[in-house]
C-alpha cells in the first residue's frame, strides 16, 4: 500500500544519504606498492598500468541494492535495501565466476572507460586520464561482439525478476530451505549454500557444463571436487566439467587473526580466485584485490533503480562500478566465504597445488 512504498522510498533515500558519501569518499593507491586485482598484478609507476587496473577493475560485473523491481512473493518488499547486501556479494563472486567460464580472465569490457568516474579516486600523483569519446555498444570485430552477448547475457542472469536465474527472487526462493525470508540478513556460509543450489537448478543449456561445491568445515575433499566434475552431463567428455568451489571459513575469533592477511593476499593473487564474500559486521563486501594491508572491493549498499534486463540492449552502466574502495584488513569480519574457479578437472588438480603452498 502507500504507507509500505513511503517507507521504502524513506529508507532508500536514507541509505543512500548514508553511503553516498563513502563512494565520494577519496581512494589512494601507491606508487610503491604492487597493486593485485583477483590474480593480476598491476604497478602503478609504470606507464599505461593505471588504466588496465581501472579497465581491469570496471570490467568485473558490480550488483547493488536495488529498488522499485518486481514483488518479491510473499512479502511486501520491492526492494533489498537494509538487508540485501550478502546475496549481493554472493551474485557478484558468481559472476566473476561465469565471466571466467564463458570470457576468460583477460576479457575485459571494452566500454569499461568510458564509464563515468566519480572522479573520487587520487589513483597516483600523475594519473593518466582516458579521453576517448564515448562509443558504447560498437564493436571492433566479431570476437568482441560474442563476448559482448555473453557479457549482457551474465548480466541478464542477476537481474532483479522472478525469472532472472541468479536474481534475488530466486536466491530468496532457494533461501527459505534455510530457514530465511526476504528482509532477513543472510551469512556468507547460506550464501554459498543458496548460489549451490541455484546453479544446480539452473535449466538454462550454457550452464550445464558448470557446478558449484561448497566445502565442509574449511576443507576441500578432492575426491568430491572430481565426482562433481565428472557427475553426468550433456557433454560427452566429462573432464570439461568447471567448477566454482566456495569456501566458508572462520578468520578468527571475535576479530579477523591479522595472522591469516598473508593467507588472505596469497588467495587473492591467485589466477583460480573468484573472489571473497566477507566484509564488516553486518555489512558486506566484495573483495577482490588488496595493496599493501589494505583489501580492495566492491560496495553493494548503494541503492540503484531497478532495470528491466529483458529489454534488447538494457543500459549496462549501472551494472559497473566506477571505483574500487579500500579497506584495512583488520577491519574484515572473521567469517567469509573464499570463491574458486576451475575449469576442468585437470584445472582443479592444478589450482590445489598452488591453494596448499598459499
């Protein structure tokens, strides 16, 4: 009724007000420091680094809180706003996933420049600034038209619809085995549980060559990763079976152990990780990089307007973020859930080897 859309309206506006200013808020990166962004390493004092990172960074798919989408069955929610933000990091690590299994860790968007900045960011003292014009939706050749679709397509699948794969209406629907309902807060362990579950239910044909594992009290049983991988599926060569293993783990007790940033970084500079589901109390992140002790990520908190992604060619802009964030690792809520890619079994037996030297 009118009281419920005044009430969602007021809190939207306040939590905008609220977190408005953190994406104005400046971000520095040094000159010194290697800067590492989910298993790529950028320096800054070298010439044309600071544009890949940026390119690199605006090129991973960022999702938000929304508001004025679809009701959400039974409730009266027509937005996420206030307690959405887990299952928002959750669809931004399995993004990162897909991105991975249909465009590969190089593939980035070719409109990520032209993206408006904030001009929040104090990148370096001598920032190299694109000046392009702005040609979104032109392609150079067909390649980049077929990342393009695959691209739009990912995206299509966290739209905010009851029919949207990966969106929140069906996050929410494969929630409730857990015991949750739309407005509740959700931890990164459900979180894994609920994007498991999603992608096993996915009917759609280009995702039957992907699974998702989630690991049991911190540890990955190998055997589990390859009977998943090798499990029946319409490819007649199960080994090409990828998989997305999601990790829920403890950081320590009531605060992060600053003991496991080293563990934490070595993850992150991994070329298999996806990306980590954490955060502070009650807020979550997306992290994705770090420089120095400090986490780069992505903020899911900023309420944006729902967008029909069923429409041909939906604006995309609002589906990437302009700027990364940082923060102290110390600051990092102990539980979080670590994402890994890997694309077959072979893939797997690679990507544990170089987990256990981290």
């Amino acid at each position: 009724d009118d009281v419920d859309k005044l009430k969602t309206k007021f809190i939207s506006a306040w939590n905008n007000m609220k977190y408005s200013w953190v994406l104005k808020t400046k971000t520095y990166f040094s000159r010194n420091s290697p800067v590492l962004l989910l298993g790529k390493c950028y320096h800054f004092k070298y010439e044309g680094n600071v544009e890949e990172f940026r390119k690199d960074f605006i090129s991973r798919i960022w999702l938000t809180y929304r508001e004025e989408f679809p009701q959400i069955e039974g409730s009266a929610l027509t937005t996420d706003c206030g307690w959405g933000c887990t299952l928002r990091t959750g669809q931004m690590l399995l993004a990162q996933g897909l991105i991975l299994h249909f465009l590969g860790r190089a593939w980035t968007w070719p409109d990520a420049l032209n993206i408006e900045n904030s001009d929040s960011e104090s990148w370096t003292s001598h920032t190299h600034r694109c000046q392009g014009k702005k040609t979104i939706g032109k392609y150079s050749d067909d390649h980049e038209m077929r990342n393009e679709i695959y691209h739009r397509k990912i995206v299509s699948w966290f739209g905010d619809s009851p029919l949207a794969l990966f969106g929140l209406h069906q996050l929410i629907e494969y929630g409730k085995k857990a015991g949750k309902k739309a407005g509740d807060w959700y931890g990164p362990a459900v979180v894994a549980h609920i994007l498991r579950k999603a992608v096993e239910e996915a009917r759609h044909p280009d995702l039957q060559g992907i699974t998702i594992y989630v690991a049991q009290d911190c540890t990955v049983y190998n055997s589990d990763v390859i009977d998943k991988q090798c499990a029946s599926m319409a490819s007649d060569n199960p080994d090409n079976k990828a998989v997305i293993i999601l990790v829920p783990v403890r950081l320590g007790g009531e605060r992060t152990n600053v003991d496991y940033l080293e563990f934490v970084k070595g993850i992150l500079s991994l070329e298999y990780c996806v990306g980590i589901i954490g955060g502070k109390p009650k807020q979550s992140y997306y992290f994705a990089g770090f420089q120095d002790d400090s986490l780069i990520y992505m903020d899911p908190h900023y309420c944006q307007s729902f967008v029909d992604v069923s429409i041909k060619d939906f604006p995309l802009e609002t589906f990437h973020c302009p700027s990364p964030k940082k923060m102290s690792f110390r600051k990092m809520d102990p539980s979080c859930t670590i994402g890994f890619y890997c694309q077959n079994v072979q893939d797997f037996e690679r990507a544990s080897e170089e987990i256990t030297k981290v």
